[in-house]
C-alpha cells in the first residue's frame, strides 16, 4: 500500500481551503474526515461531496456513522458501507488512518493587542515628555513581550480515514501495484486508448507488444542473473523509455 501525500490530494486540498467552515467544524467537533486517494476522483470536489466525507458517530446505534448530508454509513472491519441515502449501495476499503496536525497562529488578535499597547505607551510617552531612555526601553520591552506571549501557535489535529475511493462518483482505481490484476490492467488500457491524444503511444506499445512476442517464440524467458543483460537489449530500452515518455506527458 502506498501512503499518499495529503497536499497534493485535490480532495483534500479543496477540503482545507475553499470549504474551510467545514474543516473547522470537524475539528472543534472530532468528526471523521474520509479522503479519498487522488487517483480515484473524477472532479467531486463540490461542497456536497465534501460533506458526503465528513462522518459523525450515530448516537443510537454504534458502528454507525452520519455524513453531513444525512446519509448513513456503517464501519465494518476495514471497509466503509454505505447504507440509507445513497444512490447505490457500495463498500469502500479503508486503506490507513491518520493523525493529522495543523499548526496556527492567532495573529489577528496578537496583532490587536500589540496595536493597543502600543497606544498606551505612546499616551505615557506624551504625558511624561521628559522621562529617562531606561524607562521608555522597559515600556517598549513590555510591549513586545506582550504581543510575543499573544502569538503563541495552537494546534488543530483531525483524524483522517483514507479511502480506496469516494463514498459517491468517482472510480474504483487500485491502491498499490499488488491490486493490479489482469482486468483492472485491461479496463484502464481501454479507457487509456479512448484519448485521441494518446494514439501515438499506445501504437509504440502495441508494437513493443509485438516484437517482445515474437522474441520469447525463439528465446527462453532469462534466468537469474541474465535479467540485466536483457534490459540492456533495444527492446526493452524501446519500452522503457515509451513509458517515461506516457509518464512525463500523460
């Protein structure tokens, strides 16, 4: 299983910014955040989406959960089921969970209060015109010591349920190389060959295909030690580098 990084998560990114009310609310309340991995989504990044994902704990019936939407969802071993108030019913695999800790600082109200101390100082300076630099020092040392101890950082830790895919829309894409089996690899070939733009790589592929074919007709598969040597061979460079070509421009 491969761990996803958060921030470049579209989900969870739009989660954490344009519906920012949300976050807020599901951390002041320890809700669940479910996040569902990058490669799944197909847009779904809409504020009803977003609170589709966002599960509370059923007061009346354990194990149950209430989405914001008022959907009910259940929690059985490492899957999520969806259960009333969806339109299909669908087992979602929970990959890991998290701790997840954002680190804030209440600047607006330090900076307020550095502002009216700062007043205050300037009303004594004005009253006193003719006080000594060491008691003007102490003021201005005051001062800032205020506004430092203001602006102590907070912490806001979420906890966060990944997902193999959205409770809603989406698309059931593996989560590591290991769920990658025979019809998974032919369903996305054929989604892969639906993109006019992908033509011209998929014709190498086709052709790598065809001559690797016709090389295991007269050649054994190599045993240990001789797979160096045949990755050195032009047919296998040949795919190689059609595949950094797909991964770089894809």
């Amino acid at each position: 299983m491969d761990i996803e990084d958060l921030d470049l998560n579209p989900f969870f990114r739009a989660l954490r910014t344009e519906h920012r009310d949300i976050w807020i609310a599901a951390a002041q309340n320890s809700w669940l955040l479910c996040i569902p991995q990058a490669s799944s989504l197909r847009g779904g990044t809409a504020r009803a989406d977003i609170e589709t994902h966002i599960l509370q704990p059923s007061r009346s019936f354990p194990g149950e959960f209430l989405t914001l939407t008022g959907n009910v969802v259940t929690v059985i071993g490492s899957e999520i089921h969806t259960k009333s108030g969806f339109a299909e019913p669908r087992n979602v695999k929970i990959l890991y969970t998290e701790e997840f800790t954002e680190t804030a600082s209440a600047s607006p109200s330090s900076s307020s209060t550095s502002n009216t101390r700062s007043e205050a100082v300037k009303q004594q300076q004005q009253q006193q015109q003719r006080t000594t630099t060491a008691t003007t020092t102490t003021a201005t040392t005051t001062t800032t010591t205020t506004a430092t101890t203001t602006d102590t950082p907070h912490e806001t830790v979420l906890s966060i349920i990944h997902i193999g895919r959205p409770l809603i829309g989406g698309v059931n894409a593996p989560s590591s190389a290991d769920e990658m089996d025979r019809s998974i690899i032919v369903k996305y070939m054929a989604m892969l060959r639906s993109f006019p733009e992908h033509e011209s790589v998929m014709l190498r592929l086709d052709d790598f295909v065809k001559r690797t074919n016709e090389y295991l007709r007269t050649n054994a598969l190599p045993g240990s030690g001789q797979l160096e040597r045949l990755l050195t061979r032009g047919t296998l460079n040949s795919f190689f580098s059609i595949l950094l070509f797909y991964l770089k421009y894809l």
